[in-house]
C-alpha cells in the first residue's frame, strides 16, 4: 500500500501521491480557497495566508537593516502590526474610524478613575491606590498601616474630602494577660498620642 508522499503523513494515497486531504488542500490552494501555508486548512485573509499566518509574519517582519517598522502615529513608539500602525491605534482606527493619539504608556500623578466597587482610585509613583487611604497618609505624615482602615463618614465611597475621613483600627492584641493589654495600649499611644479626639 502507497503512503501519502506529503510530510509525516502515513495515509493511504488517493490521488497524485496524496491522501485525500492533502489533495483536497492543494487543489484549493491552487485556486486560492486555502491559506498558502502548507497543510493549512484556514481560509486566507491577506496576501494568501489565514489570519494566525498573516499575523505571524507580520509579527516577524523586519526591515532590511533588522529593526521593525515603527507605528506610523507621531509620539508612538509601539512597533508596527499593520497597515502602518501598532494593534492598539488599528483597533482604535477599526472601532471609532481614528487611530487617535499616541498611546500614553503611565499616567501622570493625580490622575485616577472610580473602580466598580464605588472607590476612587488615583495614580501615584507607578502604580494606583485608594484615594482616600492616600489623603489621609497625606494628612498623618505617614503610609497607613495594614491594620488601619478609613471610614467615609456620609457613606459616599468617592467623597473622598478630608473631612469625610474617619481613620479606624482594626488591631486587637492576641492575648488576655494585664502585659500584653499594656503593651499594646503603649502602641496604641506611641501612634496615635498627637491626635485630638476630633481628629479624623
């Protein structure tokens, strides 16, 4: 029995050497039907390749010197995906017909925006937080600690004004002896000793 002469195929052989898949592949490649990569089954998408083949090479593309092509938007140093422009400005230009701007890769401090949980958070160093853990860190002098909450005291989680802020504690000593009780009321002191009772 003939084996299919394509590559690790061991099929039996149907027509032209090839088993039946194989032949049915080239004879649609031929006429364009199929991606041009061999043994591809994937309709084509562009210049005779599916989409992951299409994407692939474009992926790899490189110009003559070796480096990659960058995104054709003034500002943006994102490289090339098609079309002259990165993926994120062609998903931009097929969802709203402009590419817009160049991506902007941190925000600047201060901005922010309200998560779904009702709580505005704000971009500092790197990185967002809880803005009204942040403003009231501002307001002591000092980063809160883990066992330090903050209170809204109208129930607006975005209101996020100093004097809507309650600063609560969570800490409780593990222990029952007289000695653990004193120690942990000289922390409680050694931390908060400078704040008036009507103080947030």
């Amino acid at each position: 029995m003939k084996h299919c002469t394509a590559e690790d195929c061991r099929n039996k052989v149907h027509a032209k050497g090839l088993c039946s898949r194989h032949y049915r592949w080239q004879r649609a490649a031929t006429v364009g039907r199929l991606c041009a990569k061999s043994s591809c089954d994937k309709r084509p998408f562009a210049d005779g390749l599916c989409r992951p083949h299409y994407d692939r090479r474009r992926r790899t593309e490189t110009r003559k010197d070796g480096s990659k092509p960058p995104c054709a938007v003034d500002g943006c140093s994102r490289i090339e995906w098609a079309r002259g422009l990165c993926s994120l400005h062609l998903a931009r230009l097929h969802r709203t017909g402009d590419p817009g701007p160049a991506h902007v890769l941190r925000a600047p401090n201060g901005s922010g925006h309200l998560a779904r949980d009702g709580y505005r958070h704000v971009y500092i160093d790197g990185g967002y937080i809880p803005e009204h853990r942040h403003v009231l860190a501002q307001h002591l002098g000092r980063p809160l600690t883990e066992h330090e909450s903050v209170h809204h005291k109208n129930g607006s989680r975005a209101d996020n004004r100093l004097s809507n802020l309650e600063l609560w504690s969570r800490y409780q000593p593990a222990g029952q002896r007289v000695a653990d009780k004193l120690a942990w009321a000289h922390e409680i002191i050694a931390l908060y000793g400078d704040l008036s009772p009507a103080a947030p």
